[in-house]
C-alpha cells in the first residue's frame, strides 16, 4: 500500500475580531478533490493571528459563547505591550491565537471526513480587521 502526500490550500475573507467561518465543506472539497480514500487531513492556519477548531457550528456558540470566553480571557480593549512595541492595537488577537492554537487533524475514510454529527471545523480570526485568509490543507493517505 502506497502512502502519498499532497500539499493544498483554502483561501476566505474573514470580518476580525473572533470571527468564526465554518470551512468543513471546503476541507471535505479538498479531499474529494485529492482523490485521496484515507487518511488524515492535516490543516494548518497562516497567520499569527488565527486559530481552528471543531464546535457544533450553532448561532449561540458562534456569534456569543466563544467570543465571550475569549473577552474573559483576552479582552481586546486592555493595554498590551505588544500594541506599544508595534503601534498597533491587535496583542489581544495573539494571545488568542496562542490559547487557541493554529493546527488540526482530522482523519477520513471512503474520502469523507470522520466528524460527529453536530461536529464542524471552523476557522476562528482573532485580529482586529478583516482580512484574506489561507489555511494549508495536507492530506496524508492513500487514493
């Protein structure tokens, strides 16, 4: 049995400041795409200011509930030495992204990824501005 590897990418917009796109349909187009049977699907977020999960992806969660604890945890409207050093205002967005984290693996088989029933990923953008974002889809398995 061969293994193969195959490096993709997904690119959105995102609005800032906690803000939560579920992107498990285009992890599941990847793999489709890739032709891949089984695996694992490593993804990985760029940027210093992001961060991936899976939640059940419904309104309280998304739009109140995470980033509430998020405002407990790291408000954006403190001081942080960070904003003085660089001149700008989003050291809150790193220290979510270091408490979140930037990485996942989900692995899959008959090409479709094994999540729960109410278990979707999701794309979480701390910073304060929207901005184009890409996370970097590795898919490890065989076609």
């Amino acid at each position: 049995m061969a293994i193969d590897l195959e490096t993709r990418h997904i690119e959105f917009s995102t609005k800032g400041r906690t803000h939560i796109i579920d992107i498990t349909d285009m992890v599941q187009n990847e793999i489709n795409e890739s032709g891949f049977t089984e695996g694992q699907a490593t993804l990985f977020a760029i940027g210093s200011t992001t961060g991936l999960s899976t939640i059940e992806f419904e309104p309280g969660l998304v739009h109140t509930d995470i980033a509430a604890m998020f405002n407990k945890l790291a408000p954006y409207d403190v001081p942080y030495v960070h904003n003085d050093t660089w001149g700008d205002d989003n050291g809150a967005s790193h220290i979510r992204s270091t408490l979140q984290g930037s990485s996942l693996v989900v692995p899959f088989v008959d090409s479709n990824l094994i999540l729960g029933t109410w278990q979707q990923i999701i794309f979480l953008d701390f910073d304060t501005r929207a901005r184009s974002r890409k996370v970097v889809v590795q898919i490890l398995g065989k076609r």
